[in-house]
C-alpha cells in the first residue's frame, strides 16, 4: 500500500482542524440541528449557550444526501443533530467473528465528526448519516441506574461509549462527560465508564471527581496512517500528550493500535509509534486490531473519498464471514512485530487483540492470558 497520494481538498481539511484547534474555534461542528418536539430543549439550550453555535430546529431527522465528496462529508460531519433516544441506552454488543466479549454499549452518540476514510459507521448508519447526539439524559441515567443494580460478571461491568461514536470528539460542545463522570461513583458504584476516543478533548476531564470509575482509551496510529487517512482527527502526538494528561489526573488509561494498515513501511512505522507510546504514558492495556472493512463499505468509502487508497486495499484482501481481512500469516506477522516492540518497552502491559479469532492468539504468543481486551474490565 502506498501512502504517498498527493494532497487533496480532503487534506487540506486536516490543516484546518489544526489551526482551527489552535484558535479554540469548533473545528468539527458548525451547526447545531435539533428535532422540534422530539428533543430535550433544556438540554439543547445548555448547548446552545456553551457553544455559541446556531441551532436549526428541524420537523424530522435528515435523510440521505445525494451529494458526494466534500460535499457529502460537510453535510453529514460538519452538523451535531441533537435528539432524544428511544431506544435504550445500553445494550449488549457480540461480534459474531473471532474471540470477542459480549460488552455492553453505552450509546451516547450515533456516527462521528471526525473523517476517519476506513470509519465502519459510514456503512452502520448509511440510512441517517447525520453526527448525532442523545440528549434526554434523565432516561440515560435511568438506565444506567438499573444496569448496575444488575447481576453481571465484573469483567462485564463497563459501559463502552466508543462503539457507535466517539464520545470526546465534540466534548467541548456537549458538555457530556462533566455530567456523566461524576454521576458513576454517587449513582452507580460498581460500574465503570470507557470512553475511546480518536480526539484530544479532555480538557473537562482534568478536573472531575472521577471516583476511579473512568476509563480513557485512545486509538493510536502512525504518522503515515493518521496524515493520509484521519483526517479533522488530532495527531499521533497530540492524542500521547493528552493521554498523559488523563494519567495524571487519576484515570486508567488504554490505547488501541488499530486499524493496523500494512504499507511499504509499516514494520518501522509501528516500532516508532510503540516507542513513541511509551515515551508519553503506561497504559494498563493496548490492544491491537488490523484493517478489516466489511465488504459492504468500500461504496461507501468511495462516495466520500474518491481518491482514497483504501480502495486498492479492499481489493487484495480476502473474504472471511463478512469482513474483508488481511491474509492470516500477514496478520499474524503485523500482530507479532507490534506485540513484540510493547514487550521491549514494557512487561507489565497488558496485550490483547481486537476481533481476532483463538488461533491468531495463540500464533502471537496470547494464548492463555485471559479476555483482557479494550471493552472489559
């Protein structure tokens, strides 16, 4: 795979995410749209106010566009509709692939701001593309009152808020976690919170009586991935910095490497990245996941990135239950090397995969170290 595509208006998005953040300006958003009479208005008003951004009220939720493009990604990631959720806020999560817990999902937010090329929610939410956020928080404290009066392992007791969307990306915006993270260790005591984040929003996270009942996690990249494919997204570097930030403010921290992408350089890329992590942080646990699109997605990569690389790939990867994936000895030999510079730097770390099936474990040296992954406890 080569990374070297020349730049693009797609690109020059990422430059402005940069200076944008520079200047304390909303990078990702900026429009507020909100449903007329199926919306919290306090909430709405809350973020109105802390924003400083206009809210367009609609009749009904935005259906697809027929745009494409920077068009396309505009209309869809450059709003934050704000509604109310029917359905419940947890639910429990079961990949149907690979060696995979059934964690449970916190959904705070439907789809992202950020413009992630490989993002999965470009095909999951394909019906109402729009970034989304919940707002009757009464009926999300409800639910998760009642989930943690409930009998359930502990390993299972944390509520994922990262598999839907990223819940710190607009942060600042939303005002979410200045609620929702001192409301765990008064009204549930024995759950634990996991915000994955692809972001370097933690600013309202420094302060928090947190209880220990928070967990940070941040997807990590190279350089070459992050330039070329996360785009609006923080750098490798400014995600390190925050994750140390949340360190020393108390909360447990976890990284992801994931999607690992295989390129010319990848096996020199992946070493700086690891040495790069541990030059910043100690994370409790890092767990390691490949480029894996379901085979449906490349279409809908192709109408917001036609240029994107990402269309090659698809096409030398192989079909396995749903998914495109890398072929099991290429996996095998990506997982390992990365596996491997982590135990350089640290014993104490623990290394799990994402989605990988028993005998990818067993072939990278897991096996027989327990279910340890990102979304359990």
């Amino acid at each position: 795979m080569n990374l070297g595509i020349s730049k693009n208006t797609v690109q020059e998005q990422q430059v402005a995410y940069a200076v944008a953040g520079v200047k304390q300006d909303h990078a990702l958003v900026r429009e507020l749209r909100a449903i007329d009479g199926q919306s919290d208005r306090s909430q709405v008003q809350r973020i109105v106010e802390r924003s400083g951004l206009p809210v367009k009220w609609l009749s009904a939720p935005p259906k697809i566009n027929g745009e494409r493009g920077m068009d396309k990604l505009l209309e869809e990631r450059n709003v934050l509709l704000l509604r109310d959720r029917k359905s419940p806020f947890i639910e429990q999560f079961q990949h149907p692939l690979g060696r995979c817990a059934k964690f449970y999902k916190l959904t705070a937010y439907n789809n992202c701001n950020f413009w992630c090329e490989y993002c999965y929610l470009y095909l999951t939410f394909r019906a109402c593309p729009v970034s989304t956020h919940f707002v009757n928080y009464d009926k999300m404290f409800k639910d998760i009152e009642k989930f943690d009066r409930q009998c359930i392992p502990d390993a299972l007791r944390v509520l994922n808020l990262g598999e839907l969307g990223d819940p710190l990306a607009v942060d600042d915006i939303t005002g979410l976690s200045e609620q929702l993270v001192p409301f765990m260790p008064k009204h549930a005591p024995r759950t634990k919170l996991l915000f994955l984040t692809k972001g370097d929003c933690i600013r309202n996270l420094l302060e928090m009586a947190h209880g220990g009942q928070t967990i940070v996690s941040f997807s990590i990249n190279t350089d070459q991935v992050w330039r070329h494919l996360e785009h609006r997204t923080p750098s490798p570097t400014d995600r390190l910095t925050a994750a140390q930030k949340v360190q020393e403010a108390g909360y447990e921290v976890r990284l992801r490497i994931d999607p690992v992408v295989r390129y010319s350089t990848w096996e020199k890329d992946y070493r700086r990245l690891t040495e790069m992590i541990f030059d910043h942080v100690e994370p409790s646990r890092i767990t390691i996941g490949e480029y894996r699109p379901a085979e449906g997605l490349s279409s809908h990569i192709k109408t917001r990135f036609p240029e994107s690389p990402l269309l090659k790939v698809n096409g030398s990867l192989i079909a396995e239950e749903g998914k495109l994936r890398y072929p099991r000895e290429y996996r095998i030999e990506m997982f390992r090397a990365i596996a491997a510079r982590i135990r350089r730097c640290s014993e104490k770390v623990q290394i799990a995969l994402c989605k990988e099936t028993p005998q990818v474990w067993k072939a990278v040296g897991l096996e027989g170290k327990g279910l340890h992954c990102n979304c359990t406890g």
